[in-house]
C-alpha cells in the first residue's frame, strides 16, 4: 500500500523519478518542516491561487469569500445572481469569477443588499426583477443566496428557463420541495448545483480528498464532521430564527457535513442510523435550534456529524470546523478554520499513516470547484458534482432534520 501511495504521488507530480520522491521524504523528516513542501508531489497542482488566511470572529468568513479575488480565467460562460440574503454569495461568485464566468447582472429586493453587492461588483447591472435576468437567453448560469425556503423554487424557475442553478445550502428545505427539484431537474437535463463550501472551498478539504484518492489512508471507514458555529444574534436577520424558512439546523449546516460523508466513503446509498436536535440554551427564540447531531451508515462507509451554534467570542473564528476521515491505513484531521492554541490561520491538514504524522499547510492550494461547474456548464458533463450526489446529500440532511428526537435537558 504505502507503495502503490508513492507511486501515485510522483505520478500526480508529473514524472518525478522515484528516488527523489523518497529522498524529499527523508528531508522532510529531518528537517521536521511544517509546510507541504514536505510532500512536493501533493502541493504540484494546476494553477495555485493566491490568498492569505485570515479568520474572522464575527461571521461566515471562509476559503472562498478570501479568496475570490484570485486570477480569473478568461470568461466563457455569463451568469448573474437572484437573491443576496446570506454573505455566502461572496464567495459562490468568487468560485465562478475564478472558473471562467462574466458577472453580467443581479437582482435583490433588498435596497441595502443591493447597494453593498453593486459597490462590491460594479460591473454587474441591476436587473429591474427577477424575470430580466430569467428571461434573458444569454445567461447560462445564475446563482442564488436567497433566503433558504426560496431557493429551490427558484431554482425551479432557473431550470425551467433553460438555464442552469448553483444554491448556496441548504438548497433545498424540505422533503417536498426535493422531489420537485428532482422532477424538474430530470425534465430539462439543467445542472442544479449546491455549493457545499466546507468540501469545495476549503483547500484542505480539496487536499484531503486527493489524498483518500490516491490511497493514504487505505479504505475509508468513517467520517467525523464536527461543524460549530457563532451565533451573532444581533446581527442575523429575522428568518434565520424560523425554522420554516431556514429548514432546521441538520438541514442547514448538517447538509456540508452530509456531502462530505458522501464524497469521503465513496457512498451511493445511504441511511440515517438516528439523530437529534435541541435548542438548549436560546428560549427566547422558540423556532430556532442550536445543536443538533447524526449518525450515518452508507455502503461505503459510516459517518458521525455534530452541528451547533456554541463558538465563544474568544476564538479567532467563527467555528473550530473539523473533519476526520478514519482509514484501514491511517486517518487525516483536517482543522479547516483555526488551529486553536496553534498555527495562525486555517487551512491545517495532519495525515498519520503506517509510518509517521505529517502536517500539511494547504492554504495556498487551488479549489477547482468553480472552474468544474463552468466545464460542466460548457460541456454538460458532471465533474464538478453529479447530480445525484447533490441531491442525496440533501436528501440524508433532510431526513436527519425529520426524524430526529428533541433533545430535553435538565434546567
């Protein structure tokens, strides 16, 4: 095994003679480096994208929102944004911007985010509504952060406009609404994309996954997402304390972590094993959850997922988000935001395998995902995400936020 993992390492490095593969290996022992320059062969990856990790303690501030500003692509597809309920448009539209995409127009009913989306992207027109940028035949593409209980109905209107539909999560809130999206889906042969960022625009995610491809860790066994969040109560809009209209918290931000157990164990069915929710210490706000967790059993694998709203001020960022994947070979950590009483920054990946522990600095690795979707886009193919994992993904975080028991402790 710990063969064959070399082997594809030089492989993935382009022809790199095997003796030196090794020798780098021995240097990096050594000399105890902290940097992926102790695996040459995993930082060789097309196109790096520049971008320095700082974390931020007030909000959802990840990879993508940091990074979005990296050199695009020339453009090759046209898109534009309904909806600008959530920050996470940011960064949707820096993965897109990067991949090859022109900006060419927006519309929000909000006059507030209008005016802070316009000063961010001047070169995007202000559609009148929602139906210029629909009824334009020129667009391919639209992305939407729109409040959660519209996302899928617009991007039913998307779809059935003869375009194609990325939603920032969760995309889809409801088991009823999963089977329309499907149905619709299916009849215009449309992508309806999720962008699940904790996967697609955490560079150590990305790292992780080629890792697991290329045999570091053996077979996956088990997926462990940890996914904490700040509160931030004062500034978080009306809808996001409403269940109905954000879905719950497993269907929220449950729905990464269920995409990661997915693409980690290689499963292509799955079940909820059991779950449960609670809001344990937020009575003031009745249709709000703070906790929530789930165990999973695919046939690749099994998964463990925890979510709450419990990030203390004194952390440098909004959650200590972390992701182990266990292997028949080893396991990797992954500590996407913070290394907390450790290295600044995010991006942190530890790799322990037959014979030894290695830290990986992944912060300057590129994320594909946006240029996938244009390809994908352009050639209607499904490298980016294929469509039945997108909405089996949705589909175990749904089921979780139905079945789950309601947690009571003690006062």
């Amino acid at each position: 095994m710990a063969h064959d993992f070399e082997a594809k390492l030089v492989a993935a490095e382009g022809g790199s003679d095997m003796k030196d593969a090794q020798a780098n290996r021995r240097r990096f022992i050594k000399a105890s480096v902290t940097t992926a320059a102790g695996l040459v062969a995993m930082s060789a990856l097309p196109r790096e994208v520049p971008g320095a990790r700082e974390n931020s303690r007030s909000g959802p501030v990840g990879d993508s929102q940091e990074r979005q500003e990296g050199t695009p692509l020339v453009s090759r597809i046209r898109f534009s944004v309904i909806g600008i309920n959530h920050d996470h448009i940011y960064g949707q539209v820096g993965a897109v911007l990067r991949g090859g995409g022109q900006l060419v127009s927006f519309y929000a009913k909000e006059p507030d985010l209008a005016a802070a989306f316009a000063k961010r992207y001047p070169q995007a027109k202000l559609a009148r509504n929602e139906n210029e940028i629909l009824e334009d035949g020129s667009i391919q593409l639209i992305l939407s952060a729109a409040i959660p209980e519209g996302r899928a109905p617009l991007g039913i209107e998307v779809m059935r406009h003869g375009k194609d539909y990325m939603s920032d999560k969760p995309g889809i809130i409801s088991l009823e609404q999963l089977e329309q999206v499907r149905r619709v889906q299916k009849e215009t042969r449309r992508i309806y994309s999720i962008m699940y960022s904790e996967r697609f625009e955490n560079a150590a995610t990305v790292r992780a996954g080629e890792l697991v491809k290329a045999g570091a860790i053996g077979k996956v066994v088990q997926t462990s997402g940890l996914g904490p969040h700040r509160m931030n109560p004062k500034s978080r809009p009306e809808w996001f304390f409403d269940r109905k209209r954000y879905g719950g918290i497993i269907c929220d931000i449950g729905s990464h972590q269920a995409d990661q157990f997915l693409f980690f164990t290689g499963s292509t069915r799955a079940e909820v094993v059991a779950s449960q929710i609670g809001n344990v210490h937020y009575p003031q706000y009745p249709d709000f959850e703070d906790f929530g967790d789930v165990m999973l059993r695919g046939d690749g694998g099994m998964g463990y997922i925890r979510v709450d709203w419990f990030t203390p001020d004194g952390l440098s960022s909004w959650g200590d988000g972390r992701l182990t994947i266990i292997g028949t070979e080893g396991f990797i950590e992954i500590r996407k935001n913070v290394d907390i009483a450790g290295r600044p920054g995010g991006n942190h990946l530890f790799l322990v395998d037959q014979k030894e522990t290695r830290y990986i600095d992944c912060g300057k690795a590129p994320l594909p995902y946006g240029e996938q979707l244009v390809n994908d886009i352009i050639n209607r193919t499904e490298t980016a995400m294929s469509q039945e994992h997108c909405f089996l993904a949705t589909e175990l975080a749904l089921k979780a936020q139905k079945q789950a028991q309601k947690i009571s402790l003690k006062k």
